[in-house]
C-alpha cells in the first residue's frame, strides 16, 4: 500500500472535505480541556496533548440511549355483557394497548485523531456487541460501529502512563484503524488499512508521500514504539488473577478507592450499561446509560442482596474482568494500554501496580522491572495486527518440581 | 522537626501503641507530581508518608460510612484546615465516632492546583518540587519551568480562613499565622460574577458548566460529607427522582441535589472540584450555598465541634433572608 502525505495546512480542508459528507468528530480544546467534539470548520483539532480526556467511545456507544419509545392508550370499552354484577364490574375494566417505537439512528461518522489505544478500544467492544462466540449481537451498537470510521493518528510522544506495548499494541498500531496519520514535517504520512479508510481518504490534497517522508515516519514510529513503558509482563497474568482471588491484597490496594466510576467512563474498553424506563403519564421510553462495576447497584439483587457487597470485591472484578474473564470469553484483552484511569483517577489508582502485585504467582513479590520488548511493531506496519491471543496471559505449564524452565 | 517528619513520627507511634489499626496519609504517586493518599499499617512503613504541596486530598473521605475497611477500625488521619472543617461536620452529627480516630492536624500554607500547571503545557508533568515560595515543574521530554506558588495555589487556598486544623489530637509542628477571622468577613469575591447574573443567564451558565458531566459519581464518593453512599437519592431507581440519563438539564438536577443536600455541612473544601475527572467546576455552586448560608444566619460549617449544622436547629429569631 502507497503511503500518502497530508500537508498540516491541509488537514482544515481535508476534515471540511469530509464533514461535508458525514459527521466528523476530532479531539478539540475548551477551556483547556481536551475531548471528542464534534468537529466544524474554525474549530483547531488537538494533536499535541497525549489522550484526550475520554475516549472517543461515547460517539458508538452513546452514554445514554433510547431505543425505545412506548405510550399507552385505552381502548374502546368493551360491551357490556349480560352476565351479573361483579363481571359487569370486570368488564368495565378498561383494556390498554401499548405502542413501541424502536428507535435506532446510525448516522455515517468519521472519527479523526483517535489514537491506536482507542481504535483497540472499539475492536475489543466489538467482540462483545457484534456477536462474538455466538454470545450477544447488539443492533445499536452494531450500526453505529459500522457508519463510523476511524482515522488514527500515530503516538509521537507517549506519556508516562501509557503501556500499550505491554500488552500487545503499539503507538502505531493499526488495529480497528481505517487509516493511520503519523506526523511527519509540516504534515502527515497517511496509511490506509480497508475501504473505509480508501474512501474517507480519497481527497485531492493528498499526494504520494516520498521516500523521505515514508521513512521519517517510520523513523517517528520506531522513536515512539521505544518510549512506552513496559510496566509488567502479561504472561501468567489469568492464571495468577485466578489464584489470588481470595487475596489480601485486593484489601491493600483498593484502599484509596471511593468507588466512583472515573475509570470505567475514561476507558476505552468498559461497556457495561443498565437499562431504565422512564414514563411521563401514558407516555414514555426506554434508555441504556453507562453504568459500572464500581457502583454499588450495580450487583445488587432485588432481594437486597450484593454478591459484590464490598469495595474490594467490585475493585477485583473490574481488573479481573480485563485480564481474566473477558479473555476467557473472547480470546483477547479487554485493556489497551492508554492509561487513562491513572491519569484521570481522584486517587490515581494505578492499574500497572494492581497487575504486578495480583497478576504475580501467589506467596512471590512483583517484579519491579521488566525489560523492554524490541521496538518492532512500528517497524512493519502493513504487516497483520499484533496478535494478542488470550494464551499470552496464561503462563507456561509450569515443570513438575515448580522450578522455571 | 519538618512537619514531615513529625507526621511519621505520630504514625508511628499510635501505629506500635496499637492505637491505630491503620494511618492515613499521604505519600507519593507514580512520580513525583502526584501524590496519593496513603495507608499505612506498619510503624515500620511510615517513611513514605509525605507532606508537601501537592497534599490536596482530603483524608476525612476515608473516614465516612462504608470506608474504614474492616468496619470499625481504629484509624489514625491526618487534616488540614479545611478537611479538619469536613470532620467536625461529621462529628456534629455522630456520624463518625470520635473515640475510633486519631487525628494529627497538619497546619497548611497552601496547595498547588496541579491542573493550573498542567494547563501550561502540552506534554506531560512528570515533577513537580516546590521550596521559597517558588514551584518547579519537569516535563516528560525533560522541559523545566518555574511559577510563583501564589499564582498556582488552589482557588481554596487564596481564601482560607483555617489554615490551622479546628480540631486535632496533635500537630504536626507549629502553627501557621491565622487571619482575624473575628473582624474580617469572609471572602465571597469568587462567586460575585455569578451573582450579578440575570437568572436566565446563570441557568444557561449552569447547564453549559455541566453538560460535559458523566455521572461518574467522583464528586459524590470523594466528598467528605456527602455519605448516603449506596442509598444516594441520584441513583435510586424506585422511585426514579432524578433521571440517570445524561444531559444538560438532568445533570444540573444532580448536582443541586448534591448541593442541597450537603448545604450546612459542606465548608467548601473543594475535594468536589478535584475529582472531577472533567474539570466542571463544581465549587461554584457550594460556595454560593455557603455565602447564603452565611449571609442568613452567620454560621461557617464544620468550626465548632459543640455546634448543629445549621439545618438541625430550629431558631425563632432566625432571618430568612430578604
């Protein structure tokens, strides 16, 4: 595949190119906080602050959203028969019908300047909304999913908190990506990665990158690779999250939790939702709103009891959700790497520090280094997506005596 | 003796009397521009408790109905001024024991507003050290700048009236000067702009301030006297009071619950405002509750340990405003 260049003062009428189209959704600047905004020509697209507050997800998987609408009517009292008194009463009973409604608008998107972590993101909610496994296909989710495309824009400067090498991504990764945006000088190498990326990139002002500019981003690319952090290793992580269920570090490091849901609604990856209805006299709707395992509701049965009673039993399920039970039901992670609950936690609980102390075999003390894995990902970036199957977070059988191999 | 050190120093005491089960502090966070508050339960850990400027936690939290982990542990907790202000308003009401708690009043010259400085660069602090008056802040690619501490203090801090904890068992070190709180009328300068607003421009100001809320509860479970936890009236569903669906109206709603119900206890600590994963500036509306409360009837929440919150008492000589 061709790589292609964008000049910088380009890109205004690139993304006017597009919105004319479709909507067009792009990290944007206000009052110094960036977020996914709705992009229009005028508006500055921020590429220079790492990680826009929150993930780009809320623009598939809407924070709130009714699916259904429903009224009640009477319908014409029934005749009155001839039996007594007490059946005539019954039948005076009015007979209601109800109307629904469904509702469920996908309108075409384009969503420019996610990063590769968010593009993860989107696949890794895909297994649970698309059908995976043959477990639950969600429409809503679904259609939007398909009218949106994304265009990533390649990592040049990691943050601290980011670890997406650790677990099988990379700043340049093309994983659900359409297209890739790597900065370059006064402006962008453009790789496309499926037809959607082809068509939302078909604009004028985009011509043959050159030599020069093919290798300064792949230059960009390998720099960036080498500056993400490996804070843990994933290999043996199910199997150590299983043995230290009952563990008393979940106590230790849920500590400085106040049970808020910050991480689960910054996060890329989290997807749980509940369901309410809402009815204003004869009319009214159904929605679904983000919910999340923090929450003490969130488990509690009407019988009044909570399986996840205390804070340290909702703390584990969220880790062990992303590293443990979500693999053994997809066959991949359900975390990629942005960091964005360390960054954005009231406490700044840290996910890499729960992972090395609960993801390290029972009665060991966690590693506190671990070396850095080649910076190759960026390298080849046609080539196929890292492949993460879930057998990296299972450890090696052990030998019989216990000892390493 | 820094105040540091005579932090540790209480910690470790009350930790090998067996005083305390558990002590809460603070200590660093994954660099050195964060810190995080800290629990330490062996006298030999309390090495890395810290005190600097960059404390802006309010331990008190830590303290409220379905925290203290197991229930009723006996718990040591450091305050500064303001969250010693959140404690007393438990205590008014009973709703943490005294006799389970120990507490060491850190006396605070002010904490830096870490979201002041990030605002001042793209990339990403990574340190953040402070001394005469003066603030140092390291970025990821190794860039270096410097702040005079007063113009990157908590908005909190440039009017604070209790500097000094109102109620403590030790402190750590000497006191801090107080200003004369006797003659001098608190400072409501910060709300003045909203006031002069007409009341359909401070709806419309109200609910652009909070579209951008999540719901994430951050204010909620991090405020120190906010404590109903999971029986909040923002999320029960029989009955549905307030919607969980997410927009600008439904939002507003959330958050005048939250003001009201917190109205009397609330001494504006602004432990709200820092949580907010999305930076709404959540103070605003607690502070203006605070000046009505009082303008009305002269009472600072959280001052004096043998005072109601003043929607518990019932006084005839009361003014109800205009």
């Amino acid at each position: 595949m061709a790589i292609k260049y964008l000049s910088a003062d380009q890109l205004p009428a690139f993304l006017s190119s597009l919105a004319e189209k479709t909507r067009v959704v792009a990290p944007i600047k206000t009052d110094g906080v960036v977020q996914f905004q709705p992009w229009a020509a005028g508006k500055d697209v921020e590429l220079d602050v790492l990680l826009a507050k929150q993930s780009p997800k809320e623009f598939v998987f809407l924070q709130s959203e009714t699916f259904l609408k429903f009224g009640y009517s009477m319908a014409p009292a029934a005749e009155d028969g001839e039996g007594e008194a007490e059946s005539a009463s019954e039948s005076a009973i009015p007979c209601e019908t109800v109307d629904v409604e469904a509702l469920n608008e996908a309108p075409a998107q384009v969503i420019f300047g996610l990063r590769p972590c968010d593009a993860r993101g989107f696949v890794q909610m895909d297994n649970v909304f698309g059908g995976y496994g043959g477990f639950y296909f969600d429409p809503l989710y679904s259609a939007r999913r398909e009218a949106t495309t994304l265009l990533a824009v390649t990592c040049r400067e990691p943050r601290s908190t980011c670890f997406c090498t650790a677990i099988g991504g990379c700043p340049a990764g093309h994983e659900g990506v359409d297209a890739l945006f790597t900065q370059v000088k006064d402006g962008f190498a453009v790789e496309t990665f499926t037809e959607k990326g082809e068509a939302a990139t078909a604009f004028a002002g985009l011509g043959d990158a050159s030599d020069a500019q093919e290798s300064e981003a792949a230059e960009v690319k390998l720099q960036a690779t080498g500056k993400v952090d490996v804070p843990f290793a994933l290999e043996g992580i199910r199997d150590n999250l299983h043995d230290n269920i009952g563990g008393e570090g979940w106590h230790d490091l849920c500590m400085r939790c106040i049970s808020c849901g910050t991480c689960t609604y910054v996060c890329p990856n989290c997807y749980c939702f509940s369901i309410n209805d809402e009815l204003v006299e004869s009319t009214g709707e159904r929605y679904r709103v983000w919910d999340n395992c923090f929450n003490p509701l969130y488990t509690e049965e009407t019988s009044g009891h909570n399986p996840r009673a205390a804070k340290s039993n909702r703390f584990r399920n969220r880790f062990s959700h992303k590293f443990w039970y979500y693999p053994d039901k997809y066959d991949s992670l359900l975390c990629s790497g942005c960091g964005r609950c360390i960054m954005h936690c009231p406490t700044r609980i840290d996910i890499r520090e729960v992972l090395r102390v609960m993801g390290t075999p029972v009665g060991t003390t966690p590693a506190q280094a671990i070396a850095a894995p080649a910076a190759e990902c960026a390298a080849e970036s046609t080539a196929a997506p890292p492949a993460l199957p879930v057998e990296a977070t299972r450890a090696a059988p052990a030998s019989p005596d216990g000892k390493e191999a | 003796m820094s105040r540091q050190d005579h932090i540790r120093e209480f910690a470790a005491a009350a930790l090998r009397d067996g005083r305390v089960d558990y002590f809460i502090g603070w200590k660093q966070g994954h660099n050195s521009s964060e810190v995080v508050p800290a629990f330490v339960k062996d006298p030999a850990e309390v090495e890395q408790l810290v005190w600097n400027e960059l404390c802006h936690h309010n331990l008190v939290t830590f303290l409220k109905r379905n925290m203290p982990d197991p229930a009723g542990a006996k718990i040591g907790v450091c305050v500064k001024g303001c969250d010693s202000r959140t404690l007393v308003a438990l205590l008014q009401e009973e709703l943490v024991d005294k006799d389970t708690l120990y507490v060491v009043g850190v006396p605070c010259d002010g904490i830096v507003d870490r979201r002041k400085l990030e605002k001042e660069s793209a990339d990403e602090l990574v340190a953040i050290s402070c001394s005469d008056g003066k603030v140092s802040v390291t970025t990821r690619q190794g860039s270096g700048k410097e702040f005079a501490k007063d113009s990157v203090l908590l908005d909190v801090c440039g009017r604070c009236r209790y500097p000094n904890a109102v109620y403590a068992d030790d402190t750590a070190g000497p006191p801090v000067e107080e200003p004369d709180r006797k003659h001098a009328e608190p400072d409501w300068s910060d709300v003045a702009d909203y006031e002069n607003l007409s009341d359909d421009d401070k709806q419309a100001l109200l609910e652009q301030i909070y579209s951008t809320c999540v719901r994430c509860f951050a204010c909620i479970n991090v405020c120190p006297v906010c404590f109903c936890w999971d029986k909040c009236v923002n999320r029960s569903r029989q009955p549905e009071l307030v919607s969980q669906k997410v927009g600008p109206k439904e939002n507003l709603l959330f958050q005048m619950v939250h003001m009201f119900h917190v109205a009397g206890r609330c001494p504006s600590c602004g432990a709200c405002d820092r949580a907010c994963p999305v930076e709404i500036p959540l103070y605003l509306l607690h502070r203006k509750m605070n000046k009505e409360i009082y303008d009305m009837f002269r009472f600072e929440p959280g001052t004096k340990l043998d005072e109601k919150p003043v929607f518990q008492v019932f006084d005839l000589t009361d003014q109800f405003g205009d």
